[in-house]
C-alpha cells in the first residue's frame, strides 16, 4: 500500500512555472510574501492563482501564502488581490494572533511554523520542544517544522536533525492536524526522510532550482520520489 504524503512546492514567481506544478500531483503551491530572493507581490502571486485554477481547476494545489510577523493589514491587502488558501505564519506569531487570522478570513486555513536550531538533537524540552505547541491546539490547521535561519527565522535551505521530528508529529497526530517537513529538502534525500519519519506532508524550495530558478525537470524528480513512497 502507497502511504499518501502531501508535496508542496515553495517560492514559485512567475505564471509559466507555477502552471507546470499545478499539472503535477502536488497538493500546495507557496508564494513568499515575507523579505526573500524569492518574495513576490499580491498581484504577481494573484495573477499566478487565477492562472493555476484557470487550467487545473478543482485539481489545482491549494494556494499558500508564506509571511514572517505580519500586521493584520499586511494580510488584508494581500488577500484582496491573492485568493489564499493558506496563510502560512513563519515567525513568531501567538496563538492569539492565529485565532485572529481565522476569524478575519473565514475559511482560510492557517499553518504555523515551528524551527528547529542548530545542534537540537532532541525535541520535549521547555525551550524547544513540543510544549511550546500547545497554545496553538485547536487554534491552527497545520504546523510546520523547519530549519532555524537566525536572519528569516527559515527557508535557509539546510537540513535539520531529524531525530527531532517524532515527538512534534505524535503531538500533531494527538492535534489532528498534518504536521509538513522542510529545511534542506531535494530529490536526493527526501526518501530518507519519508522512510525513517513519514510526516504527512514535505515542503521544498531551494532543492528544485538550479542556480535559484525553479527546475521543472527537479520538481518532477521530487514528486515522483515522495509519491512511490511505500
């Protein structure tokens, strides 16, 4: 039996690749508001969402908008041009403040991510661990984990220890929401980490560029790896 594992495809910029990864079996699309190389306007990630839909329709990924501590504001006008699907809060944003989300914008789905520093080796402490998750219980709709990057708190494109990830994925199972991987992803390894882990979803960006553009020919190469995971 296939274990089914959600893909998602971060830091898309332009209508030509998102329509190609809207064709694949991928289930979300990330488009960056937050300072990043690959940071994008409320327009351009519109333009690129009305594309996606146009073509795949009910098949098209869901649309996920990456933020670091934004105002509520800032979520209002990108939402105004951009239908999200997904606010995706990257920061340090409270369990309060995710409530607030979903209330201002009934029926987007909030993620909350979570990083892991370097040298953690273990999750279940006070400072790093999962105890740090329970205000936002039944507050959000998915976490997920990332490499720290002292400067954009992640997206640093670097792998974290894995022997972190049970305990936030048995408090996400407890939770009843998806708890999705990042930090480091790339074709070459992302069966190792759905064969010793198997989180219900992975998120990638930097592991399918070449030379910082998007690579279709490593999106496809991704997907088709997590995809004949068994």
């Amino acid at each position: 039996m296939t274990a089914r594992v959600s893909v998602k495809i971060c830091g898309l910029r332009t209508v030509e690749m998102a329509d190609q990864v809207a064709a694949l079996p991928v289930d979300y699309v990330g488009f960056v508001f937050a300072p990043s190389k690959r940071q994008v306007t409320p327009q351009q990630a519109g333009e690129m969402i009305r594309s996606m839909k146009s073509a795949a329709g009910a098949k098209a990924p869901a649309a996920v908008g990456v933020f670091v501590n934004p105002t509520m504001e800032e979520l209002e006008a990108v939402l105004r041009e951009a239908a999200l699907d997904v606010v995706q809060l990257h920061g340090e944003e409270s369990a309060e403040f995710c409530r607030a989300v979903k209330h201002a914008f009934p029926g987007t789905r909030v993620f909350k991510v979570f990083t892991v520093k370097a040298g953690e080796t273990k999750a279940g402490n006070e400072s790093t661990g999962t105890s740090r998750l329970e205000p936002y219980r039944h507050v959000v709709d998915g976490m997920l984990l990332d490499t720290h990057d002292p400067v954009y708190g992640g997206g640093s494109g670097k792998t974290f220890a894995w022997d972190t990830i049970p305990p936030y994925l048995a408090w996400c199972r407890e939770a009843g929401i998806p708890l999705l991987v990042a930090g480091g992803l790339q074709p070459d390894n992302v069966r190792d980490l759905l064969d010793a882990y198997m989180p219900d979803g992975v998120d990638v960006s930097s592991g399918v560029e070449t030379e910082g553009v998007k690579d279709i020919v490593k999106i496809k190469k991704f997907v088709e790896r997590v995809q004949t995971i068994v």
